[in-house]
C-alpha cells in the first residue's frame, strides 16, 4: 500500500541530482543518479517503483551532468542509450500501447524525447511531445479499463483519481517538450490540483513559476 520505498529512494536521488545539476555541482549529481537507479536490496521494490522505471529519466540527466564536465562523449552516450530505446518503440510502447499513456514508460518517453533533442533529432522530439499530448488527451475521453483500477496486467494499481493526474500530467510535459509553456502550466496545475503529493508534477509546475 501507499509509495514504495524503492520509488522514494529513487526519486529522492533524482531530484537531489538534478539540483545539484543546477548548482552546477556536476560530480556530485553523477554519484546520486548511479544511486538512482540502483535502489538498495533491502529495500522494498515492487512493479514500476525500482530505478529501472526512471531509466531514460536518469540517463538524460546524467547527460546533462557529463556535458556539464565538458565530457561531450559521455554525455552523447547516455543520451544515445535512452534515444535508442525510444527509436526501437521500447519506451514509447510502454507510454502509447495497451498499458495506457499513465504508465511508467509513458512518463520516460518524454526524457527520452529530450535526449534526442540533446543528439540534435528535434523532429522525432516533437513527434514523441505530440503523442504525449494526443494520447492522454484520448485518454481523458475514455473509461478507465476495470483492470486498471485493480491493478490487474501487472501494472502498478492506480485509482481512476490517480490515473487522472497522472494523464494530466503527461499530457503537460508533453506541452513542455513542445515550448507551450501557458498550456504546459495548466496541466500541470490541474494534475497537482488533483494529487497534490504528485511530486514530478509539483516539481515541473514550480519550474515554470
């Protein structure tokens, strides 16, 4: 029940590392996003909640850090291994397909995006921005599948309540990706509005203050 603890661990390194990003504190980021996506043994870790499900999160930002220490291989590196998951459809399967565009590869997509807009593919960027618009857009029109609500297909159980914010807030980074920042802003808002404890989307919103 509730968050796992695997999932805070892995989140609580990520922001960590992304402040230290913009502290420009570049090695110090680099240990927290190792420790990211490698969440302890001892820890509970059940379905999307391990570092696994941040991979192209991580890989982006631990770009950003590589380019930050001037180590431009590296950087092109990290980025090339979440872009290479997002040109094969393995993330943007997990975001567009039949789990929905709520789940953990949905959100991932949108990092994966930003890694090819790093590696100079800007249209496959927007291609990727756009289907995360027009997917939970759809979304928000459709009844939630019973089997989501429960939990079922081995997915994570997410609360019709959760799974709203959750699209609201994809369909905001969406936005984000695409430069609509006021349209960005007001997904965002209305996701947090929903589940204020959405921590990704209180973190996007506050960015854009």
């Amino acid at each position: 029940m509730g968050v796992h603890i695997g999932y805070q661990w892995t989140n609580a390194h990520i922001l960590r590392g992304q402040q230290n990003i913009a502290a420009q504190r570049y090695k110090e980021a680099l240990v927290d996003l190792q420790m990211a996506a490698t969440v302890p043994d001892n820890l509970p870790s059940r379905g999307s909640g391990g570092g696994g499900a941040h991979s192209a999160e991580v890989a982006y930002l631990t770009g950003l850090a590589y380019e930050g220490l001037g180590d431009r291989a590296k950087a092109s590196e990290s980025w090339n291994q979440a872009a290479a998951q997002a040109q094969s459809g393995g993330g943007r399967r997990g975001g567009m397909g039949g789990g929905g565009p709520v789940t953990a590869g949905g959100f991932q997509s949108y990092y994966q995006a930003l890694c090819l807009q790093k590696l100079g593919q800007a249209d496959k960027a927007k291609a990727v921005f756009q289907s995360l618009v027009d997917s939970g857009q759809l979304a928000l029109k459709q009844p939630v599948p019973a089997e989501a609500s429960r939990g079922g297909g081995g997915g994570a159980r997410q609360s019709p309540h959760l799974r709203s914010a959750n699209t609201h807030y994809m369909i905001g980074l969406g936005y984000l990706g695409l430069g609509d920042a006021a349209k960005a802003k007001a997904e965002l808002a209305q996701a947090v509005e929903i589940s204020p404890d959405l921590l990704g989307a209180r973190t996007a919103l506050d960015a854009l203050k």
